[in-house]
C-alpha cells in the first residue's frame, strides 16, 4: 500500500484562481494569472500567509480527491 500527502491548502487555493479567472476574464489585470509564472508566484505568496492542511491518503484516493473536486 502506497501513501501520498497532498496539500489541501494549494488545492484549494487552485481552485479560488481558477474561479477569478472564469468569473473576471474580461479584467485586463487578470491576464496574468493566466501566465503560469505569475500564477505560480500568486500561489507561494498565498500558501505562506495561510495555515496549510495536508492529508495523508492512499495513492487510490489520491486520485479519487483529485477528480470529485
């Protein structure tokens, strides 16, 4: 049996960027997020101010969390 941790935290954090950038699209500024380096420097900048959770999952589940959300 194979484990994973993920971080719960960027998922989620992933997710809120991906939400900005269906709902806002037409925003000049958001343009950037688009880029994969800023978006990257957005994500580090954000993880380091929040509390971060991990989960510890089995590599089936793993796939299975990554999927349903």
């Amino acid at each position: 049996m194979s484990y994973s941790i993920i971080n719960l935290t960027a998922k989620v954090v992933n997710q809120e960027l991906d939400n900005i950038l269906v709902n806002y699209s037409q925003h000049p500024c958001l343009l950037f997020l688009s880029l994969p380096f800023i978006r990257q420097k957005i994500l580090v900048n954000v993880l380091n101010c929040l509390p971060n959770r991990y989960a510890l999952v089995e590599d089936q589940q793993e796939k299975e969390i990554f999927n349903n959300v």
